[in-house]
C-alpha cells in the first residue's frame, strides 16, 4: 500500500514540475506582432501608420510607426516610435513637433504644414498626399476628400511632389506642392 502512495506522490510531483517547467517561446508571426503593436496603438486615440517593419530572425520584429496628432490640421505634431518585440517595448521620439516650412518633405504631416503656411491657412481641415499615393487607400485618411479631383491634381507631376487638400474660410482648395517648395492651385 505504502509503494501506491509513494508511487502516486511521484506522478503528482512528475506532473506539477512538468506544467510548471518554463517552455521556450514560440516566434511571433507578422500578424501576432502587428496585433500588438496596433493594440499598443489603440489607447492613445491619434493616427497612426506603420512607416516600416523588419524581422531580426529569430522570431523577433521592429516597427517603425509614427503617430499623428491633430492630423488635418495646419499644424500636425507627430512621434515617431521604434517597437521592438517580443518582449513589447518601444522608444518614442518627437518628430515633428514645430510649425514652419521644410525644405525637403518626406511625409505628408510635412506637406501639410508647407501648404498651410504658403496659403496662410490658420484653421481648417487639410490632408497631403503623395502623388504616388494609393488613392483607394487613403480614402480612410482623408474621407472628405474628393479624389477625383485630388488624383487628377497629380496627374503628370514629379514623383517627389505633393498634393494637398483644404476645406477653410467656406471653400475647398487644392493645390500642387513642388519639390523646391512652391505651390500651385490645380
């Protein structure tokens, strides 16, 4: 009798070390790591994009995502933020943080403001857009928009150019943005 309860005591033991041995982790996919980040993203109620992203190989991923706020605004500020995971972590950094004219704009929260100060736009509802852009997608960033209008805009300028979009003071203009920082309506 001694030898069954001796013999259960070890199972039971066998068994509890056996569920609480440490298991190694299983490498996130894209989706799993993505998941995290928008969830991460979620609570601070601003745009957000992911602007790039890259495994590391052993199952771990970075993103590179920048965060808008006021984004139709003459004056977006936006951070930019470096996930790494697992574990989740991220190192933001202000980005765009000041209101004046750039010389070479990379993103639309750039050409946005270069439109807004050429046209002395104070108040009102802007977007920018490269004219690569996929305007199917970016519907969702500017659905008040007519992208008619907007895409026909674009149509023959340079590859590093913009377009942006602005309902202020009761009208709606739409103006070309150059490279060199001029701006005309179309």
């Amino acid at each position: 009798m001694r030898i069954y309860i001796l013999l259960v005591a070890l199972m039971v033991a066998i068994l509890l070390l056996y569920t609480l041995w440490p298991k190694p982790l299983q490498p996130l996919t894209e989706e799993q790591a993505r998941q995290f980040v928008m969830q991460d993203l979620s609570s601070l109620q601003a745009e957000s994009r992911i602007v790039s992203r890259g495994s590391q190989g052993d199952g771990s991923w970075q993103f590179d995502v920048l965060v808008t706020q006021n984004q139709h605004s003459a004056c977006p500020t936006v951070e930019r933020r470096l996930y790494k995971l697992p574990p989740v972590s991220f190192r933001p950094e202000q980005f765009i943080s000041e209101c004046y004219e750039r010389n070479n704009l990379l993103y639309r929260e750039e050409a946005l403001i270069n439109s807004a100060k050429k046209l002395g736009i104070g108040e009102g509802y802007g977007c920018a857009f490269s004219v690569n852009s996929n305007w199917v997608a970016e519907k969702s960033y500017c659905p008040r928009a007519d992208f008619e209008l907007v895409s026909a805009c674009a149509t023959g300028m340079p590859a590093d150019s913009w377009v942006s979009y602005w309902e202020h003071d009761g009208t709606t203009s739409i103006n070309r943005i150059y490279k060199d920082g001029s701006i005309s309506s179309c």
